[in-house]
C-alpha cells in the first residue's frame, strides 16, 4: 500500500525520525515521571498528523506533559481552557478597529498555535467545540469571512475529566472521531510516585526549563518521512479487516468509520518510523488498534448497561482476525 512516489529531498530516513524522537522522550522525561505510553501516543498523533484526546482525573500531570512536549519540540505553545461562556471567536480570534488607520485588523486566537492544548474540552459549548473541527479536519481556520491556514506543525491536545459530568458538554461523535488517538494518563507506580515528590515535593520547586532538541522544520520533515514508510497489501487489509469488524461486532450499535482506517494505518507507519523501521508489522496496527478506534464506537444501551467497555470489545475483534504472515517489507 504505496503510491510509489520517492521521498522527497526534504524529508529524512526513519534512523533519523526515530532518533528525534528518542531526544524528545528524553527531554520530556526529565520533567515528566512516568507516562511512557502517553508520551509514544502523543508523538505518534504528530508524526501521523493527528491529535489527541487525553482523559483521567486531575492531577495526572497531563498539563505538565504537553507543555514539556512543546518545549522539547520547539513549538510555539498555546492554551485554551474550556468553559461554558467560552465563545468561538475566543478560539479562533477577532478583528479589531483602528481608528488611526480606518481599518480592522484580525487578531488571531490560540488556535493559531502549534502545540495547543485545549484543557477540560468537554466544558465548553456545542458550538464553541464546533469551532476546533474545521481546524482539525483540515489545518484551517475561517474567522471574520476568511479562512486562514494554521502553522506546522499544528497538533491538539485535548483534556477531558471523565468522572465529572456536572456541567459538561460531552463531545459528538463527529468530534470524537477528529482525534486520531485517545489515550489516558493513569496513575503513576509507587517508584514513579515516589520521584515525583522527590521532584516536585517542595515549597520552592520549579519546574525544570526544558530547552528545545529539534526545530519546528525539522517536525515538519518527519512527518513528511512517516508518509513514505511501507505498508503491504496484507497489513493494510488486516487494518481494513479490524475496522470492518468493529461494524458488527456485538453490543456495537455502530462501528469506526473509513476514517479511522485511514488513521490506524497512518499511527502504524508513524510507531514504525519512531521505533527505525520503514516497514508496518502487523504488531503495530494491533498496538494501536484500541487507542485509535475505542473512541470511535458507540454501543448499544445492552452495553452500556452492563458497563461493556469499547476497549474490551476493540480486544475482542483484534483477537478474532487472522494476522498476516506474508512478509511486510517492501
């Protein structure tokens, strides 16, 4: 599943994305304990060009995490925190008169950033959230009559609390299924827990500044290289296949859309480059099935009554589907 084209000039070999990518972790650990497979996920939406939906409970550290991860990428980073008298032009700015000039001139909003983190997503309005799907579906944002493109690298990291419900406004399954990854922060271990009061247990502790390892070209560059990472014909029907099963799956009232093929194959070949493979194994696609397509479902009340999780169903159908054995390689 190639289009044959050659990498271009500008984009860099998979040694190369993988070996940014282990900066980054590096920097982002030393702020960040824990959280491994958040972080991977996080640069996983990047490289693929998606974005996430992060859900746990306060004080997880999920803030701290994707302001370490602007750091370290060199990233322009901006916050929106959801509430409900949050208005659209509050996300994606406003022109102002000057009287001087006769004129208006736009002020753009944060969603003109290049890491923005929209924290606690669920608490502003329909038509506030309505606001980030032309921005995230298409890398454009229309203001005032004009549409205009958004910086690259452009990823949303997006936050939700998903124990309190007073006073939120959950999000469509439109939206949902804008996100590319879903991915929880959990609690840390009792040696992670431990060094975090070690780190962050004093009156007068700051967190450590981070210092930028790559440029925001050079992000650019790798997700130009993830495109040309190989997927066979067989691992591509194999994703295909997982999708197409979630559709009829029990206690599945509808399954992931054609988009979420295209975005597990995408997370696939950007896990493969980040760990220095220009080729997709089947392990891939089964790692990423649940953090890609679990968001995406929605169950029928039968399941939602008995607590079903989509997680164990997505496990389910992973486990019915016959993995490819036929080489991978290009």
């Amino acid at each position: 599943m190639n289009d044959g084209t050659a990498p271009s000039s500008g984009t860099l070999t998979v040694a190369s994305v993988a070996f940014h990518v282990q900066d980054v972790r590096s920097k982002v650990a030393s702020v960040v304990v824990g959280a491994s497979d958040t972080i991977e996920l996080a640069l996983i939406a990047l490289l693929a060009g998606g974005h996430v939906l992060v859900e746990d409970v306060p004080g997880t550290g999920k803030t701290t995490l994707m302001k370490a991860l602007a750091s370290a990428l060199g990233c322009a980073f901006t916050r929106i925190q959801g509430t409900p008298d949050l208005l659209p032009s509050d996300v994606t700015g406003t022109s102002t008169y000057d009287p001087l000039n006769g004129t208006f001139n736009f002020r753009p909003g944060p969603i003109f950033g290049q890491v923005v983190l929209v924290d606690e997503v669920n608490r502003a309005t329909p038509r506030t959230q309505a606001a980030f799907l032309e921005a995230m579906a298409e890398g454009q944002s229309s203001a005032d009559g004009e549409t205009r493109p958004l910086p690259k690298p452009f990823l949303v990291l997006a936050t939700q609390n998903p124990i309190e419900l007073e006073g939120t406004f959950p999000l469509p399954e439109a939206q949902l299924d804008r996100f590319l990854v879903r991915a929880p922060m959990g609690y840390p271990s009792e040696v992670e827990e431990l060094e975090v009061v070690r780190r962050f247990g004093g009156d007068t502790h700051r967190p450590a500044t981070i210092e930028p390892c790559v440029a925001p070209a050079t992000v650019v560059a790798m997700q130009q290289s993830v495109a040309f990472v190989h997927v066979s014909d067989a691992v591509a029907g194999y994703a295909t296949s997982i999708v197409r099963a979630t559709r009829r799956a029990p206690g599945v009232a509808f399954g992931a859309s054609p988009r979420a093929t295209v975005g597990l194959v995408r997370a696939a070949r950007a896990r493969a480059a980040i760990y220095g493979r220009d080729y997709v194994l089947p392990d891939d696609v089964q790692v990423l099935a649940t953090p890609v397509l679990a968001h995406r479902l929605v169950l029928d009340d039968e399941s939602r009554l008995r607590q079903t999780s989509a997680g164990a169903t997505i496990a389910a159908v992973v486990g019915s589907i016959a993995v490819p054995v036929e080489s991978t390689r290009a």
